[in-house]
C-alpha cells in the first residue's frame, strides 16, 4: 500500500482537527465537571442539568470532526 | 398534538352547609387543584378537626413505620407484605366517618402492643448492647489478674487505653517520667490495654492524645469480679437477651402479617380525611357561602358542573373567571407507556401551559437518534435485555426506572437502523435472509453525514417555527419576525452551502439562495437585538448533530476492530475458542454500555439543547389534582 505525500499531510491535518477539539472538550468538561460534583453534593437532584451542561463542550470536538471529515473528503482520503 | 391541555380557571359558590359534600365530590373526582380565592372574605384558621386527625395519623404511621421496619432485612415477610396489599385490593374496607375510626384506632389492642413491642425491643437490644461491649472489654484483659469490682477510687483515676502495640514502649517511657501512676499492661494480638491509676489531679491527656487509642468504659454495670467471670456471664445474658429479642421478632412478624393491612386502611382513611380538612381551610366565606377556586382541564368541566350539581342538589354556582396574573398548571395528556418520556421532559423542564409543547417531537426524534448512533441490531438486543433487567431491579418512580424504559423503547430503534446499516454485532448478517445491504458505516460516510445534518435542519427548522409561533402568542412581534428570517436565513443557508460547496445547484439557484441568506441575516441581527449573538447558534447547533454520526461511526468501528481482533474460531482449539468467545463478549458488552449511554447523553442533548433553545421557555408547574388513591379501603 502506498500513500502519496498530500494525503500523509492531510491524514495528519485531520488528526489535528480532531486533537484540537477534543483536548478543548476536555479542558471545558473538566472545569463543567468538578464543579457540577461540587454542585451534586449539595443538590443530587440536579443530576440532569449537570449532565446536560456537561455534555455541551462536546460540540468542540464535533467541529473537529467535521473539519476532519472536511480535510479528509477534500484530499480523497473517504 | 402540540399543546399542553387546554386549562380553564372556575370559582364554585355553595352553601356553608354543604361545603363538605362539595369537598367530597371535588376530592373524588381528582379533576381540580385548589385554590384560595383572591377576594376579600373571611378564610378560617387551622382546626381542632385537623389537629386531631394529626394525632391519629401520626400513631398510625408511627406504627406501621415500625412494622416495616422490623420486616425490612427479611424477604420473606416483605414478599408476604405484597401478598397483604393484593389481598386488602379484593377484600376493600369501608371508609368510614372520623367518629367511627377514631373509636375504632382507640380500642385497637394491637397498635398499642405494637409499640409496647417496640419499646421492649429497644430496651433489649440496648441491654445487649451493653453487655457485649462488657464482654469485649473483659475479654481484652483476661491475660492480667484484675476485678473490676474494686476500680474505683474517690482519690484517683483509673482508665483503660488501648493502644497499637508498636506505641506501648514510648507510651510506657513517657509514663515511667511521671510520679504516682500505677500501671497494669495486657498484651493482646495487635493491641495492648493499659490499665492506669493516677492522681485526680493529674492529666494524661497530652501524653494520650499524641497516639493512635481508644479509651475502654470500666463504668459499665456489668463489668464486675473478675474479666473470665465477666466473660461466662455476659455469655450468658448475651444468650438470654438474644433469645427474648428473637421472641419479640416474632411477635412483631406476626402482628405485621396480622395488622398491617388494617393499620394501612386507617392511615389512608386519615389522610384523605386530613386532605379533605385541609382543603376546607382554602375555602372563603360570607355567613352564608363558601368560595373555592381551581384550575381544570376545561374538557372536564361539564363533568365537574354535572357531579357538583347532583350531590348539592343544584344549590351550587359555577363560574369561569379569567387570571391573568397566574399561570396555568401544566397538564400533559401522553399514554402511559410514553410516561417515561414525560418523565424526563419534566426532568429537565416543563412547558408553560401557554406554549408549544414540544413532547411528541421529542418522543419522534429521540429514539431516531439514538437508534442511528447505535445501529446494530446486537447492541439493540443486548441493550434491551439489560434495560429489563434494570426496570426490575429498580423504583419505578425513580431515574434508572425510566431511562431504563427509554433503553427498551429506543433498543428497538437500535435494531431497526441496525438492520438498515446490516450490523449485527459489528458483523454483517442481511446477506443470510435479505439481498438488503443498507448502509456501510466506512463507505457511506459522506451519506451518514448528510444524513445527520438533514436531521439537524429539520429540528432546527421546526424549532424557528415553534419559536415564531411562542414569540407570536406572547404578542413579542420583532421577536416572532426575527425566528421567522431565522428560519429563511437557514433554509437559504443550506442551499447556498449545497449549491457552492457541493455543486448540489445550478448556478442562478446558489446566488439566489446567498443573496436572500445575507438579507435574512442582516434582518435577523437588526431585529434580534441584544440576541443577535444567537445568530451563531444556528450554525453550530445544525453542526452538532453531526455528531450522530460521530458517535455512531466510533461505535461501529470499536465493533468492527474487537471482532477483527477477537473473532472466535473453532479451528484455534476448544480453549482458545472459550478465551476469545469470553474477551469477544466483554468487549462487546462494554462497547455496548458506553454506546448506550452516549446515544441517551446525546439524544437528549440534541433535542434539550439545540432544538428546545430555539423555542423552549420551560418552567411549568405541573397540574397536582386534589385527589386521592385508595389501596386498601373504598368509599
């Protein structure tokens, strides 16, 4: 199997894309997240509103994705 | 479809007199919830009726607390405790009038034994308490020749301390500085207890406090003569008073199979006749008439009229008043088995009832989601197996219960898409009964993306409608028009995307669609006001929906590569085909838990975030009729 240079390039451009958007995911959910336990001890019952707020820097890694797929369609990759 | 029901807002005027059959009839018709009229007239004050009907309530209860606890570690009897609640369901007991079950609760003997019970219990169970601590401290220091009889002193201290055994030659170091202490050692396997005896005067607190101890209690009564002594009659007792407590179990076992039934008919009998009391205090008064108010469901309103009518002998005026200061409770009319979607709506938040209920565009697009993010039919079975074995195990009122519900309805989700993208297991299987082949996650990738984002237009789309539609209603005009370029705005949008990124239009098309996208824009940014920022929103909400496919393509692929990996095969030997069929499996089952709880996370995100922000205000309350359940009597 041989692999031209342009699509090594975008394969690793791709990778970027989502590396990005997934250590700004974790960066956002990991100040969402202890605060949201902080926020549990005191009230459990506010479980879904933690998940819910918890789960919204996953867009981030999503743009990631999508640029990947962009990058990756663009050079002929899928 | 998407309004919650319809609510109307009544004033009943009766006669004083006939006050209580009104309550009555309003409580058993479950149809209206209360409220105190805002006109100005006389309201009573808490009554003697209540007060009394607290007392009785609380004995009950109290007593039926007891019953249930003594039961709780013994299924057994917390099985014959259901069988009690289906045998009171055929053989209902007659709801009776205060005066009747007041006399009743009175002379019932067993209520009053079942508290003697308990006081005797915990007299015996503190009694043994006691005795087996002087069993354990006795047993600490038979090694050393002491009674405990004679360790007091109106002049000294005598304390015992246990310490860990690798501290005793310090402590002792230190004790051998002091004058006039008497120490008495007795080593044991990791501990060691000093027996000490010092000057009242004296305190070996900061030399104590430095060292990891506990402090033994010598003033127990029954720490006297000698620790073996100590030790065979605290055997003894131990023996006795485990004996009388079993008797005592037993008793209470049997009265809770014989009682608790009619303990429960009083407590439901009180507390619908407490409600009933307490609703009277919501009534206002002139010398003559009481005034309540409520909120019903204005369908129910002929039925109310009608019941309301026949039993105050058409001594009853009803009318209709309008509120405008108080909202309407929320009432959602869904079938029971759509409860657990309810559920989480209310979860998160409840419409108001004067906007658009969003439920069934919920309970549409959420098991669509989550049956795409998932799609194996494998994953929708194990998935359904697992989601009933939860819905067992667990309340039914409770978050696991309908999330678990969610898993079951949403597994079959799982199974359709499953079969459409031919998975079973991350392997294909559509060839051995369908020419279909459906989807392939790997080559059909540019399709599935596609297929996302038309999902994500189309609750977007809905959404700006929705919001139009609210905004319309709450007579905010430039808010309304705003949703509406909104909605042009990414219509328009997509095309132009279609047109010039894919060449998916012809030419004239993508200008036209940029051109009435840039004008939708400005309008929407002129007329959104200080909320032109959510502008933005439309275009990263409509992108997160990809990540259906996102999450759907990791699940798969995960699949494909532990079925790559750890396919078993007869051909490798029967050991290595266990080994590979148990890892195979684990890894399956794992893949599948962190599917399944990604796909409900993601589902109801999409819909809680992207699709309800277009729209949703929330915050309903919801509607709580004054009502009542019967289990155990009947009217």
């Amino acid at each position: 199997m041989s692999i031209t240079l342009e699509a090594a390039i975008a394969s690793i451009g791709a990778g970027l894309a989502i590396f990005g958007g997934a250590v700004g995911t974790g960066i956002a959910q990991s100040g969402i997240g202890s605060a949201g336990m902080g926020l549990l001890a005191e009230k459990p019952e506010e479980i879904g509103k933690v998940i819910l707020f918890l789960v919204i820097p996953e867009t981030l890694v999503i743009f990631g994705l999508v640029i990947a797929i962009l990058i990756a369609l663009s050079a002929g990759i899928i | 479809m998407f309004r919650t029901e319809k609510m109307s807002k009544i004033r009943i005027i009766c006669l004083q007199e006939d006050m209580e059959n009104a309550i009555k009839a309003l409580h058993n018709l479950g149809m209206i919830e209360l409220r105190r009229s805002k006109l100005q007239l006389r309201e009573d004050q808490q009554s003697d009726y209540s007060n009394k009907l607290n007392e009785f309530l609380i004995k009950v209860d109290g007593a039926v607390s007891i019953l249930n606890s003594s039961i709780a570690s013994d299924k057994k009897y917390k099985n014959a405790k259901l069988k009690n609640i289906k045998k009171a369901q055929t053989q209902n007991q007659k709801h009776l009038s205060f005066e009747e079950l007041s006399k009743k609760i009175n002379s019932d003997a067993k209520l009053s034994e079942v508290y003697e019970l308990n006081t005797l219990r915990k007299t015996i169970e503190d009694e043994l308490k006691l005795a087996k601590y002087a069993k354990s401290v006795a047993e600490k220091l038979t090694n050393i020749d002491i009674n405990f009889s004679k360790l007091s002193s109106d002049l000294l201290h005598i304390k015992a301390f246990e310490f860990k055994n690798k501290d005793v030659k310090s402590i002792l170091k230190k004790l051998s500085a002091i004058k006039n202490i008497e120490v008495i050692h007795a080593k044991n396997k990791s501990d060691t207890v000093l027996i000490l005896a010092y000057p009242k005067e004296l305190s070996l607190d900061e030399i104590v406090k430095s060292y990891d101890y506990t402090e033994l209690d010598l003033s127990s009564k029954y720490l006297t003569g000698k620790p073996s002594q100590v030790i065979s009659s605290m055997k003894k007792l131990i023996e006795k008073l485990e004996s009388q407590n079993n008797s005592l179990m037993e008793k209470t076992k049997s009265l809770y199979e014989s009682s608790i039934v009619r303990f429960l008919s009083y407590s439901e009998m009180l507390g619908i006749e407490l409600s009933r009391s307490n609703a009277s205090l919501v009534f206002k008064k002139t010398d003559y008439t009481s005034i309540i108010e409520g909120w019903i469901p204005t369908k129910k309103q002929k039925i109310i009229t009608t019941t309301l009518e026949k039993s105050l002998n058409k001594k009853v005026f009803i009318e209709n008043i309008e509120d405008k200061e108080e909202l309407a409770p929320t009432l959602i009319n869904h079938p029971k088995f759509l409860r657990s979607f309810d559920y989480m709506l209310e979860f998160f938040s409840l419409p108001k009832s004067d906007e658009i209920d969003p439920s069934w565009i919920f309970i549409l697009s959420f098991p669509i989601f989550y049956g795409f993010m998932i799609s194996d039919v494998g994953y929708g079975i194990m998935s359904l197996i697992l989601a009933t074995f939860i819905k067992r195990k667990t309340d039914p009122n409770g978050l696991m219960y309908n999330t678990a519900t969610l898993w079951q309805i949403n597994a079959f989700s799982a199974m359709f898409f499953g079969f459409l993208s031919n998975q079973y297991l991350g392997m294909p299987f559509n060839q051995f009964f369908t020419g279909f082949q459906g989807l392939n996650w790997f080559t059909d990738i540019s399709y599935i993306a596609v297929i996302s984002i038309v999902f994500g237009l189309i609750q977007i789309l809905l959404g700006l409608v929705f919001g139009f539609i609210n905004e319309y209603r709450h007579h905010k005009r430039k808010l309304a028009a705003a949703k509406l370029t909104s909605f042009i705005l990414v219509l328009s949008g997509t095309f132009a995307i279609a047109g010039g990124l894919f060449g998916a239009l012809s030419y004239n098309l993508t200008i036209l669609s940029t051109i009435v996208a840039i004008l939708s824009l400005i309008l929407t940014l002129v007329l959104s006001g200080e909320r032109a920022l959510e502008v933005i929103d439309l275009i990263s909400h409509t992108l997160s929906y990809m990540r259906i496919m996102g999450f759907g393509l990791a699940s798969v692929i995960i699949a494909f590569l532990i079925d790559f990996a750890f396919t078993p095969k007869l051909s490798d030997g029967p050991l290595l085909f266990i080994f590979y069929l148990v890892i195979f499996l684990l890894l399956h089952v794992l893949n599948m838990i962190v599917s399944i709880f990604e796909g409900l996370v993601q589902g109801l995100r999409l819909n809680f975030v992207e699709f309800f922000t277009k729209f949703y205000e929330g915050g309903g309350v919801k509607f709580k009729p004054f009502s009542y359940k019967r289990v155990y009597t009947k009217e």
